[in-house]
C-alpha cells in the first residue's frame, strides 16, 4: 500500500449533499415522490461536472493515446453473456432477513455476533399479567429491548394504548446474529444476485428476460473481434467506453458513493499474456503495473490532492472470481478511505468463457508468433459518480474574507461546470445590459458561459465561487467609454481590466491546461 499521513477532509458529506442540492449540481431521485432509494439526478451544473468527467477521462485515453479504441455498446445484452461471465452464478451477496417488525434485510457478512438476552413482551395492563403472542425481543440490556419497542413492536403487535413490561428470560442470554434494528431473530442467509431485470417484448415470460447490465465490461469483450478486425489493430490495444451500469444493491448510501444506477468509464486492454513475452516484451504484469501508474496520475492531473489518493493491493481472498491481481485507487471520503477505481488483472479469463459459450473463435492471430492465443486482460475500471463525489471533496474550500465566510469550489479548470459568468453592473442600465449579453454570447462559441443579472455583485460572485466558476466578467459604467471589463480570478480573486476584444483569448488561455 502507498501510505500517506492525510487528514480527512473536514467538509462533511451532509454539507456536500446540501451545497450540490442549493447549487442544482446533484439532486435526489424522483425528488417529488419522495425519491427513490439509491438514485440521484444530475442538475444543470452537475450534469456539466459529469460530462467534463468524462470527457477528460475520454481524452486522456483514447485522443491522447494512440493505443486505444473506443466503444458504446448497448446496455441491454443477450443474457448468455451474464452466463458466461460467471454473474448469472457469482454476481450476488449473502442476505438474511429479520424476523421482527422493521422487515430489514441486511448483507450477512455486515452483522457481527453480539450477546444478546430475550426479552419478552408481556401486556400488564388488566388481570394477570400475559405474554404477548410473537413478542420476543433480542438485545444486549433492557434499555436498547426498549427502544426496539417502541421503535416497531409496540405498532406492530397493536399495543398502542396497552401497558407492557418487557421481562428478561433467565439463561437466554447467548452469542448470535439478531437485527440492530429491532431485535429480531434472522433468517439464514440466501444468495441474492445484484442483477436487475427487465423483459423484452410483451410477454412476461422467463424466455423474455434480460438485466441491465451490472458492468459496462462485458459490451467490450463481446465486442473484442469486432473491433479487432475492424480497426485492423494488433496486440496490445485497449477498448474504453463509458456507459450506465445497474446494481441492485442491498444497502446504497454515502451519496454518489454506492448507488443502484451509475457509469463507469472502462478500459479492457489486450495483451500478450507474460508466458509467452520474449524477453524484455511488456508481460501482463507490466500492463498491469503501468496503468495503475497512469490512473492513479489521472486523478492528481485533474486536481486531487496526492495525499488523498492511495494505491491498495487487495488480498487474495478479496480477489473477483476473475481476477489475478487487483489494484484499488483509495481517496480518502469523508466517510474514510474507499475505492474510487478498481484495476484488475483479468487474464483471459473473459474471451475464454465467451468463446465456450458462444462457440466463437476470439483467439488472437499474432503474426510474429505465427499463431494464435487468447489475449490476457487489463482493467482499469472507474466510476464516473464516484470520481465526481471526489474531485467536489476534493475541491470544496471554505475561507475567511474579511468577516464572512467564502465557500468556493477550485475545481481543475477544465471540470468546472460554468467556465464564465457575465454580469453587468447595473440591471437597469440597457447599455450594460446589452453589452454583457453580447460579451457572453461571444463567449458561448468557445466555452460555456453564463449570463447573470438576478442579485447584487457581492452575491453573484458568490454563488459562481460555490460551483467553482473560474471567470466573472463585469461590465460596468465605464466599460461603456473605455470598452474594457474586469475579469476576476476565481482563486485569488485578484481583477484585472482588460479591453473587451481581449477577454476571449485571455479566458481561453487561463483555461488552457498547463
Ligand atoms: N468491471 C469491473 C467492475 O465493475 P467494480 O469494482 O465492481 O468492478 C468498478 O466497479 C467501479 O465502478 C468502482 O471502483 C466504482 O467506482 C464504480 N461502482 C461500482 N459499484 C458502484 C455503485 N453501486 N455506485 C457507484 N459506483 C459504483
């Protein structure tokens, strides 16, 4: 593992989820109808974060290299190929049930073993005192029993109104897995695949199923021929594509961080596997050691912090079923370090299983060696939401000016989602008014800008520095005998005068990557 002696950022996640909901960066899913667990919408700010995510990931990997092709496979897939991944049969996460009020369900290996008493409910409230039917509480003291109750049993067992005590039952207390939430004994657990589903057609029969992709992978490697030949590419190469992946997942949370629909942006890069490399030719381990180099120096290019990010190698017990080795990008969250990219080595492990089920021939003819071979594998795979949750941590400042607090987002430049804001200095001065407009409108042809005249300037810069605009532009009374504006700097805020014929070429430069 790289060590680093980081600190955790201090924002908080709530003052994320927050800041990205006032600023229309991200909000929740289907807010109206109270959302819809572990989705998020992208809103006119977000949405340009997220496409200038992508467009860096997608520049540095396939403009920048000359090494690989890109591809959007459909998301829907014949489901022979989740057969042959091994995710109709693997895909899945052990879950147990409880057997109390909540109806949680929880992943069983997220449950620890506690030592808990039985507590018995027990209606007090006329006669002799009777034990309610169903009413058994696990916990570890009477207080959390207590609490369980009237958090779901009192309700569920219909005792509103009714006076109960809960009685500890002498020589139950023993080690076990029971719901921190209310106490209930849990059921075995039972394999529950991640896939989701959907039918094609109108029948609703099993013939009709097919699932949403769970990794945008798969599209790549049926696709590994097509291109191969198509392009007339010889080994190694790489295929990128960025794309919606879908997960059912039991427990989504942390924002951006785990949910059920999201993108990842991924590569699979071909090579030759290291057993038959001629010495000095680049094995599968060099690949796999170069882009875990190269993606990990992606993310310090864009703007994170070095000493949030960190390599992990996971241990062979965490291995996928397909991988040999697997490097983890970490960025330290607020919630902690998390994977922010997986790169794996996935050997041939994919073009092997899709040429046992599809019958098709995906060996690689090398001409050097005169033969063919399934290719082995590298895969860097990143999210796009979560990369997104990092670079706004990452970017997000609070700073004292003068007696106020300035929040502003210092975004590399080239992810800022609004590059310029235009304001004229007066909102009822048609002159400015026109002048700002034609300035933004200019602008517009290069770069995306944005025109604003709803508040005062204080204020206007304000809510530009909390989405990190890099340029504000004023037009103000002189503007109109000198022709010149003042263009502040988002970081320094340092203002310069420049004449109006100047300020595209000047914002084009600045935004330039050094
Ligand atoms: N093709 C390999 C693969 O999909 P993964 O580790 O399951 O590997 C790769 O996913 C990346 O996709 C993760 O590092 C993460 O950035 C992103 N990702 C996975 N599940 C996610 C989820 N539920 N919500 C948001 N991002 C997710």
């Amino acid at each position: 593992m790289t060590q680093t002696t980081a600190e955790k950022p201090t924002v908080t996640m709530e003052t994320i989820v927050s800041l990205c909901k006032r600023r229309g960066i991200v909000f929740p899913g289907s807010d109206i109808y109270e959302g819809l667990a572990g989705t998020f919408d992208y809103g006119p700010v977000g949405a340009e974060l997220k496409q200038n995510v992508k467009n860096a990931w997608w520049r540095s990997v396939v403009y920048e290299r000359d090494d690989i092709e890109g591809l959007d496979a459909a998301i829907l897939m014949n489901p022979r190929t989740w057969k042959a991944s091994g995710h109709l049969d693997t895909f899945s996460d052990p879950l147990c049930d409880t057997r109390g009020p909540s109806r949680k369900r929880y992943r069983a290996d997220h449950i620890e073993e506690t030592e808990c008493t039985l507590h018995r409910i027990v209606d007090v409230t006329e006669g002799e005192p009777a034990p309610v039917e169903g009413g058994e509480i696990w916990a570890p003291n009477k207080k959390k029993a207590k609490e369980f109750y009237q958090k779901y049993w009192e309700k569920y067992l219909n005792l509103e109104g009714r006076r109960v005590k809960l009685e500890q039952v002498e020589g139950s207390t023993r080690l076990g897995r029971f719901s921190p939430d209310d106490g209930g004994v849990l059921t075995e657990p039972r394999d529950f695949n991640l896939m989701l589903t959907t039918h094609l057609g109108p029948v609703l029969d099993s013939a009709a199923k097919v699932y949403l992709r769970p990794e945008t992978a798969q599209g790549i490697f049926v696709n590994f021929s097509n291109v191969q030949s198509s392009m007339r590419r010889k080994l190694p190469f790489g295929i990128a594509q960025m794309g919606k992946s879908f997960r059912n997942e039991i427990t989504p949370r942390n924002f951006l961080f785990r949910t059920r629909e999201f993108e990842q942006m991924e590569i699979e890069f071909f090579c030759k596997p290291g057993h038959l490399c001629k010495p000095g030719e680049w094995t599968d381990e060099d690949w796999l050691r170069h882009w875990i180099e190269e993606r990990m120096n992606w993310y310090t290019r864009f703007g994170i912090r070095p000493e949030r990010l960190r390599l992990r190698q996971q241990e062979a017990d965490e291995l996928a079923h397909y991988a040999k080795a697997t490097g983890d990008v970490e960025y330290l969250f607020p919630i902690g370090w998390q994977e922010l990219e997986g790169i794996a080595n996935r050997t041939d492990y994919d073009l092997r299983q899709h040429m046992e089920h599809s019958g098709k021939d995906l060996r690689y003819f090398d001409p050097e060696l005169n033969d063919r071979y399934v290719p082995y594998v590298i895969e860097p795979s990143a999210g796009v939401d979560r990369s997104c949750l990092a670079f706004l941590v990452d970017a997000y400042t609070e700073e004292k000016v003068r007696d106020d607090k300035r929040v502003v987002l210092k975004l590399h430049r080239s992810l800022a989602p609004v590059k310029a804001a235009v304001f004229p200095l007066l909102k009822n001065k048609p002159e400015l008014v026109s002048m700002a407009r034609n300035l933004c409108r200019e602008l517009k042809k290069d770069i995306y800008a944005v025109y604003d005249d709803t508040a005062a300037i204080g204020k206007l810069y304000r809510r530009q520095d909390e989405i990190g605009t890099p340029y504000c532009i004023t037009v103000d009374v002189d503007s109109l005998e000198d022709q010149a504006v003042t263009v502040r700097d988002r970081d320094t805020m340092e203002q310069v005068r420049l004449g109006i014929d100047k300020v595209r070429d000047y914002i084009l430069d600045g935004l330039r990557e050094q």
